[in-house]
C-alpha cells in the first residue's frame, strides 16, 4: 500500500463537505464553486488509479486495510477491481457534472445543498470500495439520508417530494434490514465481515434452509436499489420529485449500487443458489424489460417517461447477470459466454449510468425553461432549440441501442451472452428493444421536438422572465452534456478502454466461483 | 487591658445590626450596606483573635486584609448589578425585583 | 495496384467525416457543406473506383478469397472479437455502383434544394450531413468483414432514413413556403413508421447475429463459412431447426424489413414523404440494398440450412420474393403520387432480388440489384425534376394570378395534375424514358439482362424439377409482375409526358437546371448499357468477377444459366404488351375522369389504391393493442396493482402505528407515564409557593436555619 487513492478518493468529498459548511451561507457564490472544485479532486483520482490499474490482472487492487471496530472484528478494508473501477469513475464524474450544473440552477437553501450532495458522494463512492461488510453497510446507509433530503427539500412541490422521499427512504431501509439480518447471519457462521474471505469460504453451507434466507434478504435489497419489478414504483416518484441533479444522482449512481451489490456479494456468495433461482429472476428480468418499457410508453410526463425507461434499462443488466449466473459450468465456450454476459451487464450500467443521467440533464433543461414536463405542451421544438435536439436525439439514440453509441455494445453483450445460456428468455428480452425504440421516438422526439411548432403554446409555458440564460441550450449545460456525450460515442465506437478492465474482472470473478 | 469577650460582644453586636440591616431594608443599596457591616464585624474578630490568641503569627491580619479586599470588590459588583437592575426595572427596591417568583 | 486495399478503410470514412465536419463546424455555410459533402462522396467514389480496378486486375485470388485487414475492436470474455475490412469480388462489385449513384444524388441534391435560390432550403447544411452519414452507413455496411460492423453500418442507415424521412417533419421559420401542415404531419408519422418497422426487422437480425455469436464466437464472414462451422452449425438443433436455418431465418428477417418485403414494405411508399433526392438515395443506392447485400452476404448460411436438413431458410426467400414482386406492381397500378408508383415499383422489384438469391443464385439477384441501382436512381431523379418543375410551375402561375379554384389541394406529385411535360422538360423526358425502358425490360436496356438472369434461373429450376414446385410459382410471379410492371409504367409515363396539361402548374412547368439534369443523363447511360456487365453473349463478366466468392463454403456453387431465349422472348413481349397498352389506354386521359382501370376493376381498384388495406390492418391489429397494452400495463402499475399494494403495505403500516398509537396514548401515557408526572407536578406546584423571588426572604430563612442549626449543635 503506498498511496491510499481509495481513502482520499472516498473521504475528500466528506472534508469538502465539512469545509464548505463552515463558509457562511451568504456566500453562494464561494460554497457552489468550492464544491465544484472539490468533487474534481476525486474525479482526477479516479481517472489516475484507472491509469495506474493493471489491467491484465483482474483481482484486486489498491487495497487498504486497518482495524476498525475490534470488539466486532470489523475492518476498514478497501480494494477496487475492474467491476468498481468504472462504477467509481461514474459517480465521480456524474457528482462534478451535476454540482456544476446545480451552481448554475439551485436557488434555495444552496449552502445545505452542496453539503448534502458532496456527503452524498462520499456515500456512494465507498459502497463500491468497500471490502468488509460492515462497512458497506455503513456506506450504503449514508447515502440514504441526503438523497432523501434533496428530494424532500429541493423537490418540486407540485410533485410531492415529501412522500416520494419517504418512499424512497423506507422501501430502501426495508431491504437494507432484510440485508443487515443476512449479514449477522453470515458473519454468525464464518466469523469475518471480509467479503473477499466469506466468497471464498462459502457461508452458510451447512444450513441450506438459512441460506436460502440469507439469500433472498440480501437479494431483496438489491432488487430495490435496482429496482427490479415489482419493487419499483419509489423510482418513478423520486425521480418526479427530485432536482435535476438529484435524479441524475439517483439513476446513473444509486441504482448502480444494487447492481454493483449484486456482482461483489450475492453472486460470489451464494452462487449455487443463485444458480438454483436463476429461472425465476430470469423471468423478472424480463417482465422488467418489457413492462418498463411499456409503461414508459404510456407516460405523457417527460421525467417519469425516463424513470420508467430505467427500470427496462435495468432489466437488461438483470438479464445479462442472470445469464452469467445461469451455470456454473467454467469451461471454455460457457466462461466465455458468462464473462461476456456479466461484461455486458456492467457496461450496461455505466452506460445507463452515462445515457440516462443525460436524459435527466436534458429534462432540466426543458424544465428550467418551461416548468413542465407535459409532453403535450411542447412540439416542434427542433426549430426553436436545434442545439438541444440534436443533443437529445444523440442522448436518446444511444438509449435505445443505435449501433455506434453506447447503449448498443452493452446490449450486444448482454444478448450474445443471453443467448448462448438462455436463449429463450432472450428471443423474448429482444422484444423490448424495439419498445425501447418506439418510446423514445414516439414519446421522446416526436411530441417535443417534431411538428408544427406553435407560438401561442410556447408562450403558455416559457416565460422569458424567469429565464436568464440563452433559449437554446446555454453554456453551462453544453458543457455539462459534452463529457456524457463523449463517452456515449467512446463506447460506441471503441469499448475497449472500457471493457478491458470489467472483462478481466467479470473473467476473474466468474472464474473464482 | 480590655478582655477579649468585650471586642466579641462588639462584632457579634456588629453582625446583627448588619444583618438586620439586610433582611429589613427595602433599598438595596441599604442591603449592600448590612453586608459591608456584616463583613467588618467578620474582621474584627479576626484582628481581635489574632491580638489575644496567635499574636507571633500574621494569618489574622492577613485574613483581615483578605476580606477587606473582597468586600471592596463585593461593593463594586454589587452596586453594578443594582445600576443595572436599575436601569432595566426603573427601581431599587428589592421586593419588586423578584422575577425569580416561582 | 493493391496499394488501393489499405485505402479501404477510407471509403466509410470520407463520407463520415464529411458529416461530422458539417455537423460541428461548417453547418452554417451551405454552399462549403454541400461541397464539402460532394466532395466527400466523390472521393469516396475515386478510392472505391480503385478498389474495384485493383480487384480487377489482382485476379482471382483477391476476387474469391478477398482481401481482409482485421482490427481488435472488442475483448470478450477469454477472447478478443476482431472487426475489420473486407473485400471481394461481391464487395468491388457494389463499391462500384454504391459510391457512385450516391454521387449523383448529391450533385442533384444541390440543385434540388434550391441552393442559392430565394426558396432554398433552411435546412440545406444539415440535409448533406445526414446523406453523408447515409452515403457513410452503406459504404460501411459493403466493406464490413463482419456481421457486427455490417449491422452497425445498417442501424446508422436506418437512423439517417429516419432523419431524412422526417426532413421535412418540422417547420423551421415562417418563411417556409412549400411546407404545409399536413405534409409536417405525415413526414413526421412516415420517419416513425419508418424507423419502427424496419426495427422489427432489425431486432430479428440483431437476434440472429447474437446466436450466431454464441455458437461460433466469431461474426467475420470468412470464419463463419467454413464448411466445418456450418456443419457444427447445422448440427445443433434449436426450436426443433437446426440452428444454422433459425439464424438464417432470423437475418431475413432483418432483411425484409430493411428491404421492404411483404409485409414489413409498409414503410417504404410513405418514405415518399422524404426529400425526393432521398428516395431516391433509399431505393437505389443504400437501405433498400442493404437487406439484399444481407441476404446475399450470408448465402451459405441459408443454403447450408436448405442441404443439411431440408430446412425452408432459401425457399422462405423465394416465396416471400415472389409474394413481394408481384403483391408491390400490383399496388403500383393503382397510385396517383409519381413517386409512390416508383415505391411500389421498388419493393417490387426488391422481391425479383430476393427471388433470384432464394433460388440460389447470388449473381442473378446482385446482378438485378446493381442494374436497379442506376436505373431506379435515374427515376426517382427523373420524378424529382419532375415535381421540380411542378412547383415552380405552380409558382409561375401563382405569379401570374391564375391561380384555379380546386388549388388547395393541389400537390405537385399528383400524376393526374400533369400531362404532356415532354415538351416542357425534354432533359428530363429522355433519361426517364431510358429509366422506364430498363425497369420495364426492353432489349437491350440493363433490366432486361438482370431480370431474364433471374425468370431463367427460375424457368430452368422448373423444369429441372419438372413438377409445378416453387421454381414454377416464382417464375409465374416473375413474369405477371413484369407484364404489372409494364402496364404502371406505361399509365405513368403517359399521364405525365403525354396527354396535355392538365393544371396550371403543368402548363407553366419548365426544366430543371443542369445540376439535375446532368446526373440524370450519366444514369441513363448506364441504364442503356449497365446489363452488359452480366450480358450472356459477352460471357457473362459479373459470373466470373463475383460467383466464386461464396465457394469456400462448400455449398454455394456458382453456375451459369445458359440465355434461354423462350423466357427472354416472353418477358419481352409481355413487357413491350403492357407497356404500350398502358401508354395507349392513359395517353387521352383528362383531367376529372374516372380512370380507365377503375372502371374496368371497380372493387379491386379500389382495394391496390388502399394497398390491401394492410397499413389499417396494422394499425388495428399490432399499434393499437400495444399502446392499450401500454396503458394498461401503466394502469397496472401506478392505479390498479403494484403502487396500490405499495401504498397499502404503507397504509397498513400506518393504521398499525394508529392502533399502537392509541393503546399507548390511552394506557401507557395516561396510566402510567403521565400519571408519574402529574404526581411529581402538583406537588413541585405546592413547593413552589417558597419562591418567592425575595432575595431578603430566603436570606432570612439561611439565617433562621444557621441558627436553628446553631441551638441544634449547642444544645444536644
């Protein structure tokens, strides 16, 4: 251990936070560019530990560890590998992106704002470094409190941010108990909280009954943070309410953390079971997949439209982890096939965290103009903000699986993984792509951006007063999109940056089971 | 030589005077004034203890010396917080000063 | 001369970057883009032009086996998936045409869209970019070793299609004259029907293409052929066909969307709405080519299926080509628009493709699709220049005040507004005569070499087999949608060249300028001389060029269909019959008419003008259901089911915390808890009384005690 990348990587965005309490709440200016600056440094360290990752190895990396609490035998233990490195990337790139684009569009109360949002940061980086469980726990519980209250506080009142933040907060907290009993559990019987070290030894062997509880506790949680069907209807609310940035947060990070869940400790856990329950999660994958996508459909709310698509999105992810987890067999064509799937999985949520989290930027954008979300307010938009439409075209596109952007590499993998080891469910998955793609045309592009545009409607909804920034996208929010764009063509067009280090890891970690 | 019970009956003479002067008066500056004399019968008996009891030593002049110092900054405190008392209640009379009341 | 194979790469990419350049920096000037954008193309067309020549000469070697240049693109699992550039005989033989007629669509492009012109196209820049990136799809998609690179190439595709379908699906400024409101409307419903449809197909081929990745763990073209892998293939059964026919079956699927057969066609005569210069980049040159190119690229896949087990993959793609051929030309009788006519024209003609691969043979369809390539971008550019001319007739007479009443209505594609242009755009007349003459297979123009390949190969699979099979179906079809083909072709060219004016914008009609009519002048030349490519009596060229490049397989063979001058004589008369009778029974029709064939076929004119009413059987039996199922299904979730139960799991939560609330309030606050307070409350209310906030009262109650303490300690 000789630079503790993950410590500072994880707890500068706390100091930040400590600090920019302390500047007097007058200050806005100071509070909004300071915290701006601070999430950076995590930001820079992230992209330099991904440098310095060794990519042919697939374990794990830049580990840390100390004692922690002695009397429970919890550790401090850190460590990265290819399936967390792009994930901490992502949120620390989402977190500058959405704190610059708040400093431009928070008004009130910013000073508490910035505190909560960089805490938050803190949260969500260590649930995706962490080793031990106990302090993952920890972690994942913190994130919680500040997403609830910036739904709850900065939320649109007309949404009802306060039961949609309640929401959140207890459909989260139920699963986050069901999971904390399964851990007691497993640490009953092995006697460690190293997640690395219960992987390896295979908790709960002896008592298949607790085990099966064990699994669905943990399972339960996961699934929501995900959110698989039917636990998802926090989602579509939270989103509504949320500030922008705040949905941002909560679809491109905090729905990564069940994913990211379900990869570093359900899996390597439990994999027999999983392997045994697979035929069923399978078959929630796929009502989340086309129900999602069919809900999505029949939204005429922009913002819940793409809450909803999350969950299809999701559903993809799903798939391609139930796929990997369908066998247990490591020989060569089915390992190739299983790292692929999970390969894809992880893609598909980086790239979900990237595309969707554009989306919701893309709906602030809209929004701090019109303040509505009404579909059938807009119309013809293309030739009032040709800017905006091109963007949305290309963050859309890359939603629905275009060949060339990032949706469709992940989407690949997970099919061609699918379909080697479930066919079936995956002829079936396919019908959501061309869901997929009728939502967002139909929905998306045709009623905002195609037709006649009409004068008198857009001055029903935009009022010039309260608007002081350019009609067609402003600066600020160019410059927000231009790194998710980036990265949707990057992916698109070369993964192999991207997918070199998940490869390894999803090859190591399937390997290892 | 006067005999030392002869001082005694003068302080103990001196006490009570001043603590009639402090339970009775309605003035406060009155109540700061028993004190003082309360005080000062304090340090006759110290000056006369020492004279009569333990005169190679210097404690009782010293104590003596001791409470006249205390009593002087007693005095100043006490009449500050009467000024203050003063100006933000408009009287000295301490049975309307009983904002404590239950 | 092979120094040309490591420019290959370059030929997707001019075009690619001509866009992106457009796009980001040059969308502004319009002249420099579309420049930019031709310039791109041209460039595109001299690198393809060496290729095809370095083919050429290279021989055989290069023309069967190919030339390959692979790139590690994608690691998998314990594998690397390579994409890359490929190209043989087949590959040279498109990027001959492609590149090429994209070209000439450009330059007419620009003269189309007015540049320079008051009533120039406020989207001028953008409409290059977009064919650029089309131009850059299709070019991919022929030079592609792999399926992978191939299908991105064919999604870019179907993005531009749906960008430039709905070109015109949004209004722009109020200066826009020729956009109306209800052409905004239908380009917008035409580039979602457009791009939704072919998605269907899409899906199906992005299925294949997984399968097909799962079981081989390679999509380059050269490795999936082998012979041993289509056997380890064939060899695996799945929903009870061997997998090699499911992935087969699967492609097709994508290629009937992308290539408009029945009955995913639906899109392409509403792709109409679109630019005409797009139709015609559409019909010609890309998309529509690209379902073909896919079925032809992927040949041993549907042959292996067809010899290892029986399986129907090849004989679904004659059948569904013989359907489509003649199923579109009969549509094609009954339309007004100039342009849907073509339409029709196209997916019928797409089907002659389809027949000719599914009876096997790789050079009658390829060789049909290159000669429709010229001739089909010469008449859909020939139509262009026409509703060119149109409108500005209409403008004439708008200016000169004579304007006629039914003029609300009037839309310059209407073939029955027309009549005796051939006086008036005579630059125009004769290229599209020489389109009509190819497409309708007179002797010795490119379709009648391209079209007989396919009716003969189909003739001599007839009576090889002696029986009435499928060869003889398809042969029947072939030859009736010949004869259809004439008979719209004739009604067409007589409505719109002959008779006489049957509008004001018809009479004040005149020329398109150069830069349109020059393209359409070099296409004619290759719709008069384009057969010879393939013609019999030269020794059949393309045969050689290109026929091999499926041998590595083992299954495809390619042999050469001898002239039969029965079949060819047939089509010849039955085209020379229909075409003159369409001429002869349209030359004299006036303007209000009942047209001829609607009084001769009453109810069934009725039922090919609605295109067999298959749009409303879809809209009726998939769109509808699925958006109700949407509704539904959202109903479900947020009204009826889930979030109820959700909300009630809360709500239980809540009467309980309620009933909690109550026993607590009720027993253990009052009872107990609060009882303890109150107890201590009325007796602190009683202690209290002693404060009385008199400082002299407790300085007499210290002193009372310090002597009550005092007599304590004195007296016990």
């Amino acid at each position: 251990m000789d630079f503790p990348f993950l410590t500072l990587i994880t707890f500068i965005p706390l100091v930040g936070a400590i600090i920019a309490s302390l500047i007097p709440g007058d200050r806005e200016r100071e509070i909004k560019w300071f915290s701006v600056f601070v999430s950076l440094i995590p930001l820079v360290l992230s992209i330099v530990m991904w440098a310095l990752y060794v990519q042919t190895d697939g374990g794990m990396q830049f580990m840390e560890e100390a004692v922690w609490i002695p009397t429970l035998n919890a550790y401090y233990r850190m460590g990265v590998d290819g399936i967390s490195i792009p994930l901490v990337f992502l949120t620390t790139l989402l977190t500058t992106l959405s704190l610059f684009y708040s400093a431009y569009t928070i008004k009130k109360r910013v000073k508490e704002f910035f505190v909560l949002f960089l805490m938050l940061e803190m949260g969500m980086i260590g649930v995706f470094l962490s080793l031990d469980l106990v302090l993952f726990y920890v972690f994942w519980e913190i994130g919680l409190v500040p997403m609830f209250l910036l739904i709850g506080i900065w939320g649109q009142p007309k949404d009802r941010p306060q039961y949609s933040a309640i929401k959140f907060f207890l459909y989260t907290l139920v699963g986050s108990v069901a999971m904390l009993l399964a851990f007691i559990a497993i640490f009953l019987t092995t006697g460690t909280w190293n997640i690395l070290e219960i992987s390896s030894l295979g908790p709960l062997a002896d008592s298949p009954a607790l085990a099966v509880a064990a699994f669905w506790g943990i399972f339960l949680a996961f699934a929501i943070k995900v959110p698989m069907w039917p636990f998802h209807t926090w989602l579509p609310d939270a989103h509504t309410a949320a500030p922008t940035a705040g949905s941002v947060i909560l679809a491109g990070v905090l729905l990564k953390l069940g994913g990211y869940g379900f990869i570093r400790i359900l899996l390597p856990f439990f994999p027999a079971l999983f392997k045994q329950f697979a035929p069923f999660i399978g078959v929630i994958a796929l009502i989340s997949m086309i129900y999602g996508a069919l809900v999505s459909m029949a939204q005429w709310d922009l913002k819940r439209l793409i809450a909803y698509s999350s969950v299809s999105h999701m559903g993809y992810f799903t798939l391609g982890l139930v796929a990997a987890a369908a066998t247990l067999d490591v020989s060569d064509p089915l390992l190739t096939s299983r790292a692929i799937a999970l390969s894809g999985a992880v893609l598909q949520m980086f790239n979900h965290g990237i595309i969707t989290g554009g989306l919701f930027f893309l709906v602030g954008v809209i929004y701090e103009r019109t303040h509505t979300r009404d579909l059938k307010a807009f119309g013809g938009l293309s030739a009032k903000l040709p800017v905006y439409y091109g963007v949305m075209m290309m963050t859309g596109l890359a939603s629905l699986g275009l060949p060339g952007l990032a949706g469709f590499i992940s989407e690949l993998l997970v099919f061609r993984g699918a379909f080697h080891i479930m066919p079936t469910y995956a002829i079936i998955g396919v019908i959501a792509i061309v869901l997929t793609a009728a939502y967002i045309l139909w929905k998306i592009i045709q009623y905002v951006f195609l037709g006649e545009f009409s004068e008198e409607k857009w001055r029903a909804i935009f009022d010039p007063e309260h608007w002081h920034f350019s009609l067609d996208m402003a600066r600020f929010e160019v410059i927000t999109m231009a790194p998710l764009l980036f990265f949707m063509l990057l992916v698109g067009v070369y993964p192999a940056p991207i997918l070199n280090v998940i490869n390894a890891a999803s090859t190591a970690i399937l390997g290892s089971l | 030589m006067i005999p030392l019970y002869w001082w005694l009956v003068v302080a103990a003479a001196l006490f009570c005077i001043g603590l009639y002067g402090v339970l009775s008066r309605k003035n406060a500056i009155g109540v700061l004034m028993g004190i003082e004399l309360m005080l000062n019968a304090v340090n006759v008996n110290l000056v006369a203890f020492w004279r009569y009891v333990t005169p190679q030593t210097l404690t009782g002049q010293v104590f003596a010396i001791f409470v006249i110092t205390v009593a002087a900054a007693e005095a100043a405190v006490g009449l500050a917080i009467i000024i203050a008392a003063y100006r933000r209640r408009d009287t000295v009379i301490v049975d309307e000063l009983d904002i404590m009341r239950w | 001369m092979e120094f040309f194979f490591n420019l290959v790469p370059l030929i997707p990419l001019i075009p690619l970057l001509a866009f992106a350049a457009i796009v980001l920096f040059t969308h502004r000037n319009n002249r420099l883009s579309s420049n930019i954008a031709i310039g791109g193309i041209a460039l595109s067309t001299l690198v393809s032009w060496g290729v095809v020549l370095a083919t050429i000469l290279a021989g055989e070697h290069v023309q069967v086996e190919g030339w390959e240049l692979p790139i590690p693109w994608l690691p998998t699992g314990t594998t690397v998936f390579n994409t890359g550039f490929a190209v043989d005989g087949f590959t040279a033989a498109m990027l001959f045409m492609v590149p090429f007629v994209c070209t000439m669509i450009f330059i007419y492009s620009q003269g189309y869209m007015n540049l320079g012109q008051p009533n120039q196209d406020p989207r001028y820049a953008r409409f290059f970019a977009y064919i650029s990136l089309f131009a850059a799809g299709m070019l991919g998609l022929v030079v592609a070793d792999n399926l992978l690179l191939l299908f991105i190439s064919w999604e870019v595709m179907g993005l531009c299609s749906y960008l430039l379908i709905g070109f015109w699906s949004f209004r722009d400024r109020d200066n826009e004259q020729h956009i109306d409101e209800a052409q905004v409307k239908r380009a917008r419903a035409a580039a979602l029907k457009a791009f939704i449809t072919t998605r269907v197909g899409d899906v199906l081929l992005f299925s294949g293409l997984a399968l097909l990745f799962s079981y081989t763990g390679t999509l380059t073209f050269r490795e999936i052929f082998r012979p041993d892998m289509l056997e380890h293939l064939g060899s695996i059964s799945l929903l009870g066909m061997p997998a090699v026919t499911v992935i087969a079956l699967l492609a097709f699927g994508g290629a009937v969307g992308k290539s408009a057969q029945f009955p995913l066609h639906v899109w392409l005569p509403d792709a109409m709405e679109g630019p005409t210069p797009v139709s015609a980049l559409i019909h010609a040159a890309t998309m529509v080519a690209a379902g073909v190119y896919l079925v032809a690229r992927m040949l041993p896949l549907f042959v292996a299926g067809f010899e290892t087990a029986n399986a129907p993959a090849l004989q679904w793609v004659a059948v569904i080509g013989a359907i489509t051929a003649f199923f579109g030309a009969t549509i094609g009788l009954a339309q007004d628009d100039i342009k849907r006519v073509l339409a029709y024209s196209t997916i019928s003609q797409l089907g002659y493709m389809m027949m000719g691969l599914g009876l096997g043979s790789l050079v009658a369809g390829i060789f049909h699709l290159l000669t429709h390539a010229f001739f089909k971008a010469l008449l859909f550019l020939g139509s262009g220049s026409v509703i060119h001319g149109m409108e500005h007739g209409h403008h004439a007479a708008g200016a000169h005040g004579q304007t006629s009443q039914h003029d609300d209505g009037f839309s310059a594609n209407d073939m029955k507004t027309m009549g005796g242009l051939r006086h008036k755009m005579p630059r125009t007349f004769w290229p599209y005569m020489a389109g009509t003459l190819a497409l309708v297979g007179i002797v010795p123009f490119a379709g009648f070499w391209s079209k007989d390949e396919i009716l003969a190969e189909a003739f001599q699979r007839w009576q090889e087999s002696g029986a009435l099979g499928l060869p003889f179906w398809v042969w029947l079809a072939g030859t009736l949608g010949a004869l259809i083909t004439a008979l719209y072709m004739g009604r067409q060219i007589a409505l719109v060249f002959w008779g006489e004016p049957r509008h004001e914008a018809a009479t004040h009609a005149h020329e398109s300028p150069n830069s349109m009519t020059g393209p359409l002048m070099v296409l004619a030349v290759f719709a008069l001389i384009g057969g010879l490519a393939n013609a019999p009596f030269l020794g059949s060229p393309l045969h050689h060029f290109m026929g091999g490049v499926h041998e590595a397989s083992e299954v495809v063979h390619s042999a050469t269909v001898s002239f039969n001058f029965a079949v060819a004589g047939l089509s010849t008369v039955v085209a020379l019959l229909g075409l003159l009778g369409g001429w002869a029974i349209y030359r004299n029709y006036r303007a209000g008419e009942v047209e001829p064939f609607q009084r001769w076929l009453g109810p069934i004119f009725t039922l090919l003008r609605n295109k067999y009413y298959v749009d409303e059987l879809y809209q009726l039996v998939i769109i509808r259901p699925v958006v109700w199922l949407a509704d539904q299904v959202f109903n479900f979730d947020n009204r009826w089911v889930v979030d109820p139960l959700v909300n009630l799991v809360g709500a239980v939560g809540r009467a309980a915390a309620d009933i909690s609330l109550l026993f607590d309030k009720v027993a253990v606050d009052s009872g107990l808890v609060e009882g303890t307070a109150k107890a201590f409350n009325a007796f602190g209310g009683w202690l209290r009384q002693t404060q009385t906030g008199r400082v002299q009262n407790y300085l007499l109650v210290v002193a009372v005690t310090v002597l009550m303490l005092l007599g304590l300690y004195l007296y016990l």
